[in-house]
C-alpha cells in the first residue's frame, strides 16, 4: 500500500469519526464472526482434548511398567549373581573332592603296600616257626644231656696226652683208650646239643623279630585305614554337599530365566507403549499444528473481512468503533 493511499484513509476515517452507526447490520456481521470463531475454537478443544486423554491413557501404565521393568531387571540381577555365586562354589568343592579323593587314593596304594608287607613277614614267622618244629622232630628222644662240651674236649687231649707220652701199661692203654672213646661220644653229643640250640636261639630271635615287624606293618595298615575312612567320609560329605548346592544353583538357574523372560515380555511391551506413546505425541503434533493453522487462517480471514467492512464504512462515510481503528490501523501497517 503506498504512502498517498494510507495519508487518504487516515484522513476518510477522521471524517466520518462522528457520523452515525448502522447498529442493526454491524451486530449481524459481529454474531456471525463470533460463531464461527466458537465453532472453530470448539473444534480445536475437542482435538487437544482427545489427543490429552490418549496421552494420559497411555502414561499411567508407562510408568507403572518401568516401576515393573525395573523391579524385574533388579530380581533377575539377583539371581543371575545367586546363580554364579553357586557355581563358583561348586567348583570350589570340586577341587576339594578332587583333593580328598587323590589322597585317598595314596592312602589305598599305601595300605595294599603295607599288607603285602605284612604278609610276607607273616609268612617268614611261619616258615621259621616250621624249621624250629623240624628241629624238634630231629632231636634224640634221650633226656639232653648237661655238661661244657669245652671241659669235655679238654679231658681228651689231657687223656691222648697221657698216652702220647707213654710210660704206662698196656693194660692201662687200654682203659684210657675206653674213656677217650667215651669222651669223644659225649664231647659230641654236648656239642650237638649246643648247635641245636644256638639254631633255635637264633630262629625265635629271628621269629620276633618278624612278628615285630608283622605287627608294626599292621599297626600301620590299621591306622592308614582309619585315616583313609575319615578321607571318605569327607568325600562322601562333600560329593552330598555338591549335589545339594547343585539341585540350589539350579533352583536359582530356573528363577534367573523365570525373570529374564518376564522382563523380556515386560520390555516388548513398554517399547510398544514408547511405541505409541510417540505416535500419539506425533499425532498431536500434526493436529496441534494443523489447528494453529486453521486458526491462523481463520485470523486472516476475520481481518480481511474486518477489512473489507472498515473500508466500505469509509466509502459509504459511516461511524467507525475504536475496534474497526484498530483493525483498519492493523492493516494498514501490514
């Protein structure tokens, strides 16, 4: 609009400032304006109401599935641990077991060691035991003579000395020939006697000494055994606690799913709802922008006609209101 035309309208509207109203026909046009401005303005509460209630359906049970989703994620956590937590101890009580069994082991190969020890001193106390009876068997049923087979073998060198040297009767010969004889015989009786037992001293020296031996092997197999059953009941003791904490971690295995699939399903769904909670507010979006629009249009719309009726109130040289100023004066800086 150029300068000329706006100094003119200025100058119209100054004129006519004081004439008269048409107060019938400007009522008219002003009810019309303001139902279709209601009608307009309903329609848009409506919109902003609707797309409210839908955002306000869809955020209570929002917030209620992530208090959820959060409450399962926390319980899942929580038996996921408990479920490592066991595992760990299971394989801590492995390597116990794996323990307790290699030393009962050592403490099996050792007791089989020892008895066949034992036994075969067993078997030298019978063995020497059966030379003794041999000997007893072999030995003159004739009471044993009593005598130092030492002094014996003495008296026949004196006797043979005394024949040696001569000097005697034939006669007498003779007679220390007899007792030399005898002497002999018995010397060797006497030592028989003496050998005999010396063999058998010797044999039950030996006999003890194996039983000794026998015994302290036994002792020593029946203290490895009573070791070797405090080792299996502590291997029986942990192969029942392994189980026991095995049947607990699977307990907490079938928990830890038990959640994990619950907060899965329980994430599925808030997504969805972000889902629609993002269609709504772009639904909003679009309908809120769409009102502005037709209200913007509406607006341009009322000015024009506001307009178009200022004008022809100048032309026809009408009374203009303080609302037609203002609106004329709006256009004019437009």
């Amino acid at each position: 609009m150029s300068k000329n035309t706006e100094i003119q309208k200025k100058k119209a509207v100054k004129e006519v400032a004081e004439q008269p109203e048409d107060n019938e026909l400007e009522t008219s046009k002003k009810e019309s304006a303001t139902k279709e401005t209601k009608t307009e303005e309903t329609k848009s509460e409506e919109d902003s109401k609707k797309v409210s209630e839908e955002k306000i359906a869809i955020t209570p049970s929002l917030d209620e599935l992530k208090v959820k989703l959060d409450d399962l994620n926390a319980k899942k956590e929580k038996w996921f641990e408990k479920k490592e937590e066991l595992k760990q101890k299971i394989a801590d009580l492995i390597t116990k077991v794996r323990s307790v069994k290699s030393k009962n082991d050592e403490f099996s190969g050792s007791i089989k060691d020892l008895k066949e020890k034992r036994d075969t001193q067993n078997q030298e106390v019978k063995k020497l035991i059966s030379q003794i009876k041999e000997m007893d068997v072999k030995k003159s049923p004739a009471p044993v003579k009593k005598g130092n087979p030492r002094a014996v073998k003495e008296k026949i060198e004196r006797l043979q000395m005394t024949i040696e040297t001569g000097g005697i009767p034939f006669k007498e010969e003779k007679k220390i020939m007899v007792q030399i004889k005898q002497a002999k015989k018995e010397y060797t009786e006497l030592k028989g006697v003496t050998t005999a037992g010396k063999e058998a001293s010797d044999l039950s020296k030996q006999i003890d000494e194996a039983k000794k031996i026998a015994k302290e092997l036994h002792d020593k197999v029946t203290n490895t055994a009573k070791e070797n059953r405090e080792g299996y009941k502590a291997f029986m003791a942990l192969s029942k606690e392994i189980n026991r904490v095995k049947k607990e971690q699977e307990e907490a295995f079938d928990k830890f799913i038990k959640f994990k699939q619950a907060f899965s399903d329980t994430n599925k769904v808030v997504k969805r709802l972000f889902e629609d909670k993002g269609k709504v507010k772009k639904s909003f979006k679009k309908k809120r922008e769409k009102r502005d629009k037709e209200k913007r249009i509406l607006e341009e719309k009322k000015l024009e006609e506001k307009k178009e009726e200022v004008e022809e109130k100048i032309k026809k040289r009408k009374v203009l209101t303080t609302e037609d100023l203002i609106a004329f004066q709006g256009n004019s800086e437009e």
